[in-house]
C-alpha cells in the first residue's frame, strides 16, 4: 500500500471537491490529476451519489434535496456521514431527540426535515 505525502493529499481531496460540485451541476468530471500520482485512492464515480460518504476533513457536500447524516453522537469533528434525501412529510408522533444542533426534535424524522443529525435519542436537557 502507498501512503501519499501531504502534498497528494491535497491534490485528492482539491480534485474530489471539485468533482463533487461538477457532478452536482451535471457535468463530466475529469481523472484525478496524475501529479498526485495515487489514482487508486480516488473514490469511484459511483461515490458521488446520494447514500455515499459527505462531509469528513474534505468537507465533502451532498446533491440538493439531501442532507448529510452523521451517525448518532458523532457531531463533532471530521466525521463523515452519509448523504441522506431530506424527507417531504413526517409521521406525528412523538419520540424526541436532540439534534447536533442541541435543538430537541419531536422525532428523528423532524430532525432529519431540518437537515440536522442526532446527537442522542431523548430531549436535549436530558443529557444521556
């Protein structure tokens, strides 16, 4: 396994954020650059969709219409999440959680409406 210097680091994550926005807009994106001299670290093009990693250090973004959910309890920091579509309609029922935002949601669902993830299932004032 090749480790790459910092300098390919960049190259990588400047190329797939660049990626990232030109699929967004439809258009075709370009190889990874061959300075970087590590094509086997890029993530396949498949990658870019919804339901794949977003956010982390490279502050990957996700399409419009989704959101990216981070696992419960993992607001702080690079985490990656996952690019998740924000939902149209929530059920009424109630079973609180505090979002990342330390807002309480009425429901998962409410939270995920508000693009926010979950720091812990419960109100915000009852700290886990």
């Amino acid at each position: 396994m090749v480790i790459p210097g910092y300098s390919q680091v960049v190259t990588i994550v400047k190329h797939l954020f660049r990626t990232v926005q030109l699929t967004q807009k439809g258009e075709a994106p370009t190889k990874t650059p061959s300075s970087a001299n590590v094509h086997h670290l890029s993530p396949p093009h498949h990658a870019l969709r919804k339901g794949v990693v977003c956010a982390g250090i490279a502050g990957l973004p996700c399409p419009e219409g989704s959101y990216c959910r981070l696992a419960v309890g993992t607001c702080c920091c690079d985490f990656q999440g996952v690019c998740t579509p924000v939902p149209d309609a929530c059920a009424d029922v109630f079973d609180p959680v505090c979002g990342c935002d330390r807002q309480t949601y009425a429901n998962a669902c409410l939270a995920a409406q508000a693009r926010v993830s979950l720091d812990h299932v419960g109100s915000c004032a009852a700290e886990p």
